[in-house]
C-alpha cells in the first residue's frame, strides 16, 4: 500500500488569505485562520489556542505592512515553531509584490494615529492583487513541496481563469462606479476605490484609529453636501453610530461592508467577498 502524502498546514492570519491558498493548494493543503472574518484585522485577541495552531502550522500567510503587528509577533514567537519565524520558507508576507499605495511621504509618529509606515494594507480586494496573493502563495508551496509543484501550478492557472472570467461579469458594475465620490469611515477603502475609479473626498476618522471630534465630523459634512458625495462606506465590524449621523446630516447613504470571507455566511471565499461589496455598492447607487 502507498502512503498517504500529509497535507500541509497551512495557517493564514486573515481568512481570505487562507482561502486563495485553499484555491491553489487544493487537496495537498489544510487551511486554518488565526482571525474571523467578522473581526477588525487590527485587533485580535493573542490567545494561547493561536499558539497551538500556529505551532503546528508549515506555512503561515499574513497580511504584513504592519496590520497584524498588535498581535502576530507574539504568537508566532510564542508557536516554538522554527519553520514559521521571519525569514524563514514557512513565513509568507503577502504584501511583497503588491505595488503598495498610500505610502507615507513625510515622518511618522503616534500622533498621526495608527498610519501605517510602510503603505495601506488593505490591499486583498481588487482582481489584480488577488492574482499577485494566490502566485506568490503557488510559488512558496512549490518550495515546500516540490513534489506538488505541478498541481499548485494548474491550480493557479485555474484560478487565474475564473478571475479572469469573473472580471468580465463585474465589468458592467465598475463602470457604474467610476467618477463616483464617496466619504469612507477608516481609510481602508483606496484599493477598492483605485480599482473602481471612485474619488475619496473624506474619513470620518481625522488619523486613521483616531476618534472624531464634532468640529472635524462638521468638517466633513459640509465636504460631501459641497462634493455630493451620496454614499459613506465602512467595515461592518465598526460601531455604527457616528457614522450613521454623518450619512444622515449629509445626505448620504451609509454602507456597512464586508471585508473578509466569513463576514457573513454566505461569504465563503474570495469571489463571493467581491461579488457581495459590489453587489451591495450596485445597489446603493
């Protein structure tokens, strides 16, 4: 009898991450995710169950541009896990071929809130940086595991293909989007709005994780009454609150989105995560 191969464990610190491996991967991989896809990214609680994943863990996938450094550092060093430590073939920063935007041109520190020095890393949206995700996860498996090489290539191919296919499907919807300004609550948005050709006229957050005052959110109304920016987007695992009175004051509509898969149970990888953002954004136009 031949042996069964072992699948390898592959451990993503967000879940769409984890499911553009699962895309290429296919049987020769096992795909858990540190955080849920209804969770602020920022924020995850280090529990020591994380440890345990972690340290059984062959490759791990995360964000990088400092969205997980509250939390990810700790448990990785906490894992004992020599495979998945920086530098190392198990350690994969996914952000490595993304042509990174708002990049901070001037020096930073804590006043400016939570900006992140090395570039926006909400990055995991748009068609063209999903593509550049799932090749730089096939090629790291292929060093892994050298054997699959060929799968994780056909994989890859096949994915590439239903992208392709399914850009075609959005591109009505994205035209519908383009020269369309809109407010957003946490600057989260730009990739999603560089990809559709929307304009970002505002935040209801004056730095980025830092909260409003009544003269800056009197600010921003005036702006989008003056720039009849209609719709104000935010994650849906914000409280709601002061961006409801902002949209209303404005006269804009308030869109609360999905993120990540598993935000809501019908998300259950990334096609369905994009198709559920533009769906909603179609509707609200």
């Amino acid at each position: 009898m031949i042996a069964l191969l072992a699948a390898l464990h592959v451990v993503s610190s967000i879940p769409t991450l984890g499911s553009l491996a699962k895309e290429v991967g296919g049987d020769r991989v096992e795909v858990e995710s540190l955080a849920k896809g209804y969770q602020d990214p920022h924020f995850v609680e280090p529990k020591p169950s994380l440890m345990l994943v972690l340290n059984r863990a062959d490759l791990l996938l995360h964000v990088g541009l400092e969205l997980e450094i509250g939390w990810l550092p700790p448990l990785v060093l906490g894992s004992r896990n020599p495979k998945i430590q920086p530098g190392e073939l198990g350690n994969l920063d996914c952000s490595r071929s993304i042509p990174v935007l708002d990049i901070p041109t001037t020096k930073i520190d804590r006043s400016m809130g939570d900006i992140h020095p090395q570039g926006n890393p909400h990055y995991w949206l748009p068609p063209e940086n999903a593509r550049i995700i799932a090749r730089e996860i096939a090629q790291r498996l292929q060093q892994l595991d050298p054997e699959g090489a060929a799968t994780y290539a056909k994989n890859l191919a096949g994915f590439n293909a239903r992208a392709d296919a399914k850009e075609k499907e959005w591109a009505p919807l994205r035209s519908r989007f383009k020269g369309l300004k809109i407010a957003t609550y946490h600057k989260s948005w730009t990739y999603v709005s560089h990809w559709l050709g929307m304009e970002e006229i505002g935040y209801v957050e004056p730095k980025p994780g830092i909260p409003p005052d009544p003269q800056h959110l009197a600010r921003l109304i005036s702006v989008m009454k003056q720039e009849n920016a209609k719709l104000l987007l935010m994650e849906d695992f914000y409280n709601k609150g002061v961006a409801s009175l902002v949209a209303e004051k404005a006269g804009a509509k308030l869109l609360d989105l999905p993120t990540d898969v598993g935000a809501r149970p019908e998300i259950k990888d990334w096609f369905t995560l994009v198709d559920a953002v533009l769906k909603q954004l179609s509707s609200a136009v």
